[in-house]
C-alpha cells in the first residue's frame, strides 16, 4: 500500500476507521485489530523513501521506552513500500492545537507540562535516547482540565533522510532547534532547550528567538536573548518559573540545566511521587500487547535463515557425497567473497582460486558415477552403465545450478540482516558513549569492509569525536569507492573546513554544486570559506 490520499479499509489486521492526521512523512489513522474491536489504536503509516534504517528507528526506539508520558509503540510491521507503526490511541489534541483554540496558558498549566513531559524525558535519556524534535505538535494533551495527561511523540520520524535539498525548510521544528543542534551536535540538553521553547511559547504566544528566514533565526537563536515573558503576559507573575526557562535557553551548555532531573528537582517535583509516577504504578495504559522489540524480531529471522541457509548446504552435499558435495559448496562461497570483496589484493587470491576450485570439482564429478543404490538397479551391461554415469553428471549440474543461487541467497540475506542489525545498535541516540560507539563501529567496519555507508557512519563517529583528520582520511577512502558519495563529499568538506583548509573545501563543494546544480549545505560552506580566501 502506498500512502496517499484515500482511506484504505484494512492496513494489515487493523480495521480503519478515520484519518486524524497528516503530514510530510505519512498519514495516521484510528483504527482497530481486527480480533479486537473495543481497543482503539492509532495507526501511523510512513513512506519509505530509500532509507529503511532510518525508517525502522522510530520502533525501535519506542520499544525500549516503557513511560506514561511517551506514547506506547503496541505493533509495527512492513506494508510494502510503507513502514506501518501501531500505537496507543492518545484521545486528545495536540499542544499546538490547544494553544490555537485557549491561547496562552497560565504559570501552573505550564508547570504541569513541564513536570510531565520533563519525567518522560528522564526516562528517555536514562535510556540513551534523545527526542531531538520537541514541538508544540509532538505533544499530545488528553483528559480534562485539572488533570490533563501529556504525551510525548513522535520518536525519530521527522528525522527522515530528504536526500539533497536546495534550501532549507524554516517552518515548525527550526524554531525548536538549540544552537548546538544548528551546528549538528545535539546533546540531552538540546532536548531541554526545545522544551524551553515550548513552554516560552506556550506562556507568550511567541518563539523566544524568530527570524524571517532561515540565516536571521539562525542568527537569534545564536546570538540574541529571549525577550521578558512579562512583555507579551503582563499578568504573568512567576518569577521562579520564568527563571526556570531563560535557563532552559541557555545558549553555553555550561550555564543551561545539566539534565532532566536537574529540571525536575528546579521545579520541586519528586520523580517518585510525580503525577508520571502515580499514572504507571496504577497502570493508565490501555491492556494491549506489546510488541517485540525490533531487535527480537530480526534475530527471530536471522535464526530462520541461518537454518534455511545450513538445510540449503546440506541438500547440495547429499545427493553429491561428503567430498563432491563440500567441494561444490566451498567452490561456491569462494566465489562469492571474490566478487563481494573490496580489497583488490584479496580478489587477486579469492577468484583465481574459486576457478581453479571449479575445474577441481568439474574433473572430480566427471569421474564420479552413480551411486551404489541407484547402480544395483540397473543392469551390467556397459551401455546402461554410461548411460547411467552421463545422465547422473548431467542431474547434478542441473542441481547443483538450482541449489547453489539459492544456498547463496539465504547466506547473502542472514549476513545482510546481521549486518543491518548491528548498524542500527549503532545509529545516533543509541551508543552509550561516543569511544565505545567508535570502538563497536570499527570491528563493524573491519568484518563488513565493503559497506561504504557503515564506513560513512564511522567517519561521521570520528568527526563528532573531534578526531578530523582522521575523519577527513575515511572519507577520503569512500570517496574513493563512490566519488560521488553526498554523505562522504559533505563531511570531506566540513573536515578541511574545521581543519582551517579554506582552498581544499571550497573545492569540494564547488564540484558537488556542479553536479548538484544547488544544495544548501555546499554553497554554505562555499560561501563561509570565501570569507577566510
């Protein structure tokens, strides 16, 4: 199914019955499983746009994440092309919607915001996680007045990959970025500064930091203080509270709150007697299953094609005998590490050797004849006899040609899937520390030498580790591969442009523009390295 603009009746087992929402990335419906009519649920197809790590990071995070406050990932599957993520059905409104229909709230509305939506973010970072893309939109409000529940959401998805894009896209999430995000390093405390915002908003009506385009919000958000709330809410009275976001929007990490529960303790909330708390230890959550992790599931399916793959092995060996049969299935996957490989000196070995492999095992089976059970019901006669040998050689050419693409196949998929999983373990958000991220990485890197978007990853790893040469030298080694790798000529760039190597930078980017026509990440380099020529 693809997204667009009808309303299906079924997407997998789940029953539609109303769209609530749209955006860029896909579409979200209420729905319910077909075994279980009373259980509301929300149903969030997205695109996949070529990129399926990324598109699979939203589950995976959300099932590591067990919080009132974050909303509950209950099933996810693919429906060709489209990722398809079931989650609790959250009966309310956004924070933007509530702020467009009462308009700014009061001190003790906000603080009761804070609390809650600050505990799940406790919950998250203690797992490692950052959200990355808090927004008025990302919050979901439900219940009534007096004891609103707010849900945090969205996990990942507007993170998706765009390719290259010729300027940038101001609107929503921009105003929410910390200055550290802008410069692409974000921090758990860039999750707090988005908060800030959120709340600052929240209490004005406005940004605390606005701009007309893109380079003059950059620009606020960098340089210019947030303005008094008491400016735009004269009847705002909480000294405390107003103290709590300016430090919220701190722009030196230095100086802006250490972490979630430093927030919760500024805001006199004990996170074991939180509202949060009270909601899990009485069990708010629906009865629903809920899913297996993203990981059990692959290894589930590793498994299955590990054994496929070894049940494929042993039906090419039987019917050929121990030595025939293993020679033939050696034959092959030399063959198919000669061809994978990188490394020229190692494929100067492996095929030469795979060939000589397959004359061995093409001389052995022309001397080999039937088998003996298959020979005893024959007769003796030596016509019979050759006839026999040449259509048993003949058989197992035909089977061999059968079954070894296919023993191939499965042993392709069980190292792919291992692989993908292992890159995802590894994806941003999820290392617990920058070395040991790098450290995983590398041993990655060395038994998959040949991915040149796992070596992307790891030179992405030892630029943000402040290592840039040696960034600047894998990137160098794609580049070599895939010239016109955009990832690699990207972070080519910003390694000679922290490396003070004006000339060097303006010239990749002038030769991506060239085959680009425009892209904003190119020509902003270009143009801040004209200003050092």
């Amino acid at each position: 199914m693809i997204v667009s603009d009808y309303l299906p009746e079924r997407i997998g087992p789940y029953v539609i019955q109303a769209e609530v929402g749209a955006g860029a990335h896909g579409r979200v419906y209420r729905a319910h499983h077909k075994d279980r009519p009373n259980v509301t649920v929300a149903v969030k197809v997205i695109a996949d746009r070529g990129n399926r790590d990324r598109l699979l990071l939203e589950p995976e995070l959300l099932a590591r994440l067990h919080h009132p406050g974050i909303v509950r990932l209950l099933d996810y599957f693919i429906d060709e092309p489209n990722l398809v993520v079931v989650l609790e059905y959250v009966d309310g409104e956004t924070l933007e919607a509530l702020l467009q229909r009462e308009g700014p709230q009061s001190a003790s509305a906000v603080r009761r915001m804070l609390a809650q939506v600050t505990d799940a973010l406790h919950h998250a970072h203690e797992k490692n996680i950052l959200h990355r893309d808090i927004k008025l939109s990302n919050i979901m409000v439900t219940g009534p007045a007096d004891r609103r529940r707010f849900v945090l959401t969205d996990f990942g998805i507007s993170r998706l990959s765009q390719g290259i894009q010729s300027s940038r896209q101001t609107a929503g999430t921009w105003f929410f970025m910390s200055p550290e995000q802008l410069r692409g390093r974000p921090v758990k405390q860039s999750d707090l500064w988005s908060l800030g915002v959120v709340a600052y908003r929240l209490l004005t009506g406005r940004y605390p930091f606005e701009g007309n385009s893109h380079e003059e919000l950059c620009h606020a958000i960098l340089y210019q203080d947030p303005a008094d709330i008491r400016r735009f809410a004269p009847e705002f009275d909480d000294e405390t509270l107003q103290t709590i976001v300016l430090d919220l929007l701190a722009k030196q990490l230095t100086e802006r709150l250490y972490a979630a529960d430093d927030l919760l303790h500024r805001l006199n909330v004990d996170t074991t007697q939180n509202e949060t708390a009270k909601m899990q230890r009485n069990g708010s959550h629906p009865d629903l299953p809920t899913a297996a992790t993203l990981r059990q599931k692959e290894l589930r399916q590793i498994r299955k094609t590990w054994i496929t793959f070894w049940l494929g092995a042993v039906l090419m060996v039987a019917p050929f005998g121990p030595v025939l049969g293993s020679l033939g299935l050696v034959t092959t996957l030399v063959f198919y590490f000669g061809y994978v490989c990188r490394k020229q000196t190692v494929r100067r070995i492996l095929l030469p050797l795979a060939v000589i492999l397959s004359l061995v095992t093409i001389s052995y089976t022309m001397g080999v004849g039937p088998p003996n059970y298959l020979g005893a019901v024959l007769d003796d006669s030596p016509e019979t006899q050759q006839m026999a040998a040449q259509g048993y050689q003949y058989l197992c050419g035909f089977y061999y040609l059968i079954v070894a693409p296919a023993v191939i196949h499965f042993f392709t998929k069980a190292r792919r899937l291992r692989r993908d999983l292992q890159r995802r373990s590894l994806l941003p958000g999820t290392a617990q520390d920058a070395e040991s991220g790098l450290v995983q990485l590398r041993t990655l890197l060395a038994w998959h030498p040949q991915d040149l978007q796992l070596q992307v990853r790891y030179a992405s790893s030892l630029l943000a580790a402040g290592q840039v040469s040696d960034a600047a030298v894998e990137a160098q080694l794609v580049l070599e591969n895939d010239p016109w790798n955009f990832a690699a000529n990207l972070l080519l760039a910003q390694c000679w442009f922290d490396l003070n190597r004006w000339d060097e930078c303006r010239a990749v980017c002038e030769r991506n523009l060239v085959a680009s026509g425009q892209c904003f990440e190119f020509s902003d380099l270009r143009n801040q390295c004209l200003l050092y020529t």
